[in-house]
C-alpha cells in the first residue's frame, strides 16, 4: 500500500488509553506495548497509526476517509 495504516480501536466503556502514564519509561521493553509501537514505527516510517474510541467511531472515521473516493477493487488492492 501506498499509505499503511494500522487502526487501534478501543472499546467505548473502556478507558482511552494503551496504559497509564506512570507505567511509561524511556527504556524499550520486550512486553511494553508502547515500545512494540515505536519500534514498530521506526521500521515502517510511513506506517500511520489511527486510533478509534469505539467500533462507531470507527465506522464513521471510514466514511470520512472513503468520502468522495470509488469503493476499491478487490483485485487492485490486492496487489
């Protein structure tokens, strides 16, 4: 893909948040899911992260997104 996206999607009664601000550290941690996104980011520099509240967020982030833009080809995208 031109422009790789990696969606993060929460649960709406659940707090917004990967963890709290207490348990971030400036060491890289193998069980540290902060540290897998940074490391993650930096090997894929193109790659976008976006991040939902909820699957209706969601749902209408993709509405955005694909407002004026044709649905995509199956086979297209597949390549």
């Amino acid at each position: 893909y031109k422009l790789p996206i990696l969606l993060i999607e929460f649960e709406a009664d659940k707090s917004f948040g990967l963890m709290s601000p207490s348990e971030i550290t400036e060491d890289i941690l193998s069980n540290s899911v902060i540290s897998k996104l940074a490391l993650l980011v930096l090997h894929f520099p193109r790659l976008r992260l976006v991040w939902s509240r909820s699957l209706h967020a969601t749902a209408q982030l993709f509405a955005s997104l694909k407002l004026n833009h044709p649905e995509p080809e199956p086979a297209e995208a597949a390549l």
